[in-house]
C-alpha cells in the first residue's frame, strides 16, 4: 500500500484531511492516501488536533505518540505513529524482525 510504511516500530501514514466533516472517521482511498474526515475546522489548527486525536484513538497511543511531519497548513499529511498498539483497517501488521 502507497498510504503507509513502516519506519521500524513506527507507522507513517500519508492522510488526506478532510475539515468540517459532519462525522469524523476513515472514509477510505483518496488517490494514494488514506481519507480522513474530522469535524473540527481548518483554522487555528483545530483541524491537526482532530487528526492527531483521532489517530491515538484509533491506534491506542497517547497523543504524544503522533506527530504530523509535513503538511499542517494542507490537506495532504504525513503523520508518525510511534509504536501502536493498534491499527487502522487496512494496513497490515510490521513484519518481524
């Protein structure tokens, strides 16, 4: 999958965002990344929030486990999450070793 990696323990997901989504969640595909809808809006970076805790949530990581890398000011994002416990629908578990 073009949408995530694993950077040893770590996952980095590669997430369009789309704001002021009437429900939060994973949507699916958007090109070559995850689509991920949040409720807050894209200003004063409310919406980054959303995406970073929506992603612990999901991943069972505290908030402090994920870092967006590039892209606050865009839609297109590539967010680090260190060492989850649990994964997203679609992406497979790291290989061992």
């Amino acid at each position: 999958m073009s949408w995530y990696r694993w950077d040893g323990a770590d996952l980095i997901l590669t997430l369009h965002v789309q704001p002021r989504a009437r429900v939060a969640g994973i949507v699916g595909l958007h090109g070559d990344a995850l689509k991920l809808k949040v409720t807050a809006p894209a200003e004063a970076g409310r919406a980054n929030e959303d995406v970073v805790s929506l992603l612990a949530a999901m991943c069972a990581v505290t908030r402090a486990a994920v870092t967006i890398e590039n892209g606050t000011a865009g839609r297109r994002k590539r967010v680090r999450i260190r060492t989850p416990a649990a994964l997203p629908d679609g992406v497979e578990p790291r290989a061992p070793g």
